[in-house]
C-alpha cells in the first residue's frame, strides 16, 4: 500500500510517528511524508489554546504550517495519490486539513494522547478549556476512520459508538535504541579486554560513563564511587512521570551509596524534584540531550528509570522511555500499573506508585546484587524484542490490509483520457511522489 504520513508532528521531539512509519515500511508499505513542523511542544499548545491571546497566535502560526502542508498534500494526491493517510501525533487539528485534501481516502489518527487529559496532567484544568479539548478529542476521532492509540485503557476511552475503529500499536523504539545497547555492549567488552591484557591507559567502564555524563552536564559533575550504579531518568518533569517522587527517592539514599543518578531535562516538576533530591546520593542534573545523542547516552547506564506518577493517566500509560531503556539494554524500574505490567511482565522491576521509599530500596538492591542485576538488563533487553517497529505494527497493518481491497476498487476504475493542448504535443511532467 501506499501511505502518506501527514501533519505538523515533530519526529525528533516525539518518536512515536517515527516507530509507525518504520513499523510500516518495514511491513512492506510505501511510505512518503508530507510534514511541516508546528514546532511547540506539548505544554505550549495547551497553554496557547487557554488563552484568547495564545489562541489567536496558535492559529496563525497552524495557519502557516498547512500553507506548506497543502502544497505538499495536493503533489501527494498526483499519480493516484496515497491508499491511506496517516495523521501523526498531536493531529487533532491536522486531521481535518487530511479530511478536506483525501475525502475518500482511509485517514487513520495516531491519537497518543487525549487533549483534555493531557492537560490535566500539565496542570491547565479550568472548565471552558476541558469542555473545548473534550470537543477537540470527540470531533478528531470522528472524522477518522482508523484510531490508532497506545494501550487497551487508552482505548477504552474512546466513546463506545467510536470504539470500533480504535486499534492498540503500543509506542514501542526507534532502531537507534536498539543499536545503542550494541554498541554499549561492544564499547564494554573492548574495555574489559584492554583491562584483562594490562593495557596502559584503560579506563573502566563506570569512568567512560561518568566521563560522557560530565560532557552533557558541564564541568564539576559528581562522578560517584568508582563503581557506583548509574542510574538514569529523562523527560519534561510532568506529574504523570513522578519526578518528585524520583527526587525524594535520592534524598533517601545515603551520599556514600554505590549509585549516582543521572537527571535529564526540565518541566513543571523539576524544582521540586531538586529540592527533594538535597542531600542524597550524588545527582547530575542535565537540562538536556539532543535526541540524536540521548540513545547512546542511556545505554551507558545501568539502570533505566520510568515513571512514578499517581494521576489518572499515570495508570493509563506505558510511556515511551520505559520501551526505550529496555531497548538500549539497561535495566527498568517503573511504578506497578497495569499496562505496564501487560507490557513487560517479569521483566522489569515495579514499586508502587508514588513509593519514594520503596524506588529507594529496589535500587539499593541491584546495587548490592550485580548478578540480579544482570539478569535484570538482559530480561529487559529481550522483552524490548516484541517493540521494535516492524513487530508491533501487526494490528495496523492487518487493518490497514483489510481496508485495501475497496480502495484497489476504486483506483480500478476508468479514467478521463489526458487531454492534449492543439498548440504543442508536449505534456507536462506528472508528479507522483509514491
């Protein structure tokens, strides 16, 4: 089939449209991208969107990314156009520009997240503005045929009389976490060689770690025990990731413990997560790593850490540092949720959520238990197997698969003949970007 990935999403801050569209290719389909960047994050726009003032700047700068997006649409419907149109992430409104360019062209929505809920969790919970993202959500899945979400309790809040065309694609990794557990693994195994043969000058690997969290983090970063467990956390400090949680976890551990955590990124919660961290054992706050860099720089560490949060999405999720920790070969500590759970079984460690003390002790833990903790990376990294694109594509391309053969129909049927200009038998290029 011949798929069209179209919208304002941006891959590099939010990967899961970039998983769909592996998945997809890797499942044979033909896969072009017609994409103009909004270039705000997620908080942004539900802040813009609370705001009359914000509002109208939100209009104009979507007003000027589908200029550029209708150029590119109307070159894609040349040459038969696209058999399906995917919306990318954040496509509430992108899914009505697809709806007017492809009417009768399957359109399917990768609806990750619900607009009302996300704002809850990002703290913007006033009652007009809920009334209009529930709106928001209601129409989006609407005018879609498919509605791709990423667990079975995300589905479950789709409206029953919608509920058919929701199908579950968890958020899976990109290959390039899966690549970085390899090449962790292959850096590892060239220093231990070095250090078993004497050679002058080799460092062991918790140095190579400390010395690649110092280049991200600045001169003067703690650089821990000489065998200290590293610990890392990413992300934008929401509620529903529990950072506080994650900091007053750190504030518990005692300064002199064989671990020091690697904090990276910025949000709402992040100050309070500092303040709770005071104390503990060794932190490097970094404001952030480059998308491109951030794989390599997980697979350094040994422990990868998920989220902890308590809000109603928080139970709802399996976020997408969780798929990749355990894809670049670290092992997962997360709070125990269902979907979680349904995800990962055994695999992963689980503490209650919100459980500062308890996230405390598992890490004390595998810090005094190598062996466990070897166990722990390799159960991880096996059951990251089952989330690389091409696998967890399965539901959506059976689906996509089943809806082909009306539309095979269609482009069946008989077409105008071109029509030649008298004055010169010289034809114009047909565009087809398929």
């Amino acid at each position: 089939m011949r798929i069209l990935a179209f919208g304002t999403y941006q891959a590099a801050d939010h990967p899961r449209v970039a998983v769909l569209l592996d998945g997809l290719r890797e499942s044979g389909h033909r896969v072009v991208e017609a994409n103009a960047p909004l270039g705000l994050a997620t908080r942004d726009r539900v802040a813009m969107l609370g705001a009359r003032s914000g509002a109208v700047r939100f209009a104009a700068r979507l007003a000027s990314a589908w200029v550029r997006l209708v150029g590119q649409g109307l070159r894609a419907r040349r040459g038969g156009g696209p058999d399906a149109v995917l919306v990318g992430y954040m496509g509430h409104f992108d899914v009505w520009l697809a709806r007017l360019l492809f009417p009768r062209t399957t359109i399917v929505l990768d609806h990750l997240i619900f607009a009302a809920t996300t704002a809850q969790d990002r703290g913007f919970s006033g009652g007009f503005l809920q009334r209009m993202l529930r709106l928001l959500d209601v129409a989006a899945l609407r005018i879609a045929d498919v509605v791709v979400v990423d667990t079975e309790e995300h589905r479950l809040l789709v409206s029953e009389s919608l509920r058919a065309k929701a199908v579950v694609v968890a958020v899976g990794a990109t290959p390039s976490w899966f690549d970085a557990a390899s090449g962790a693994a292959d850096a590892a195994s060239a220093v231990d060689a070095a250090s078993g043969t004497g050679a002058a000058g080799a460092a062991d690997p918790s140095s190579a770690d400390a010395s690649a969290v110092d280049a991200a983090s600045g001169p003067g970063s703690p650089s821990g025990h000489p065998e200290a467990l590293r610990v890392v956390f990413f992300g934008l400090f929401t509620p529903l990731q529990g950072a506080e949680t994650i900091g007053r976890a750190i504030g518990m551990l005692p300064p002199e413990a064989p671990l020091t955590v690697t904090m990276i990124g910025n949000g709402q919660d992040l100050d309070a997560s500092r303040a709770a961290a005071e104390g503990g054992a060794p932190v490097v706050w970094v404001p952030w790593v480059d998308a491109a860099d951030l794989p390599g720089v997980v697979a350094r560490h040994d422990i990868g850490l998920g989220i902890f949060g308590t809000t109603s999405k928080a139970q709802k999720v399996v976020p997408n540092k969780v798929y990749q920790c355990a894809a670049a070969g670290t092992a997962v500590v997360t709070s125990d949720t269902a979907p979680q759970r349904r995800a990962f079984g055994d695999a992963v460690e689980y503490v209650p959520a919100g459980d500062a003390e308890e996230l405390a002790a598992v890490l004390l833990r595998l810090a005094a238990d190598r062996e466990l903790l070897a166990a722990r990376r390799a159960a991880a990294r096996a059951a990251a197997a089952q989330f690389r694109p091409g696998a967890l594509i399965a539901p959506l391309d059976a689906v996509l698969r089943a809806r082909a053969p009306s539309r095979a129909r269609a482009r069946a049927r008989p077409r105008p003949r071109p029509v030649r200009c008298q004055k010169s038998s010289r034809r114009l290029p047909a565009a087809d970007d398929f």
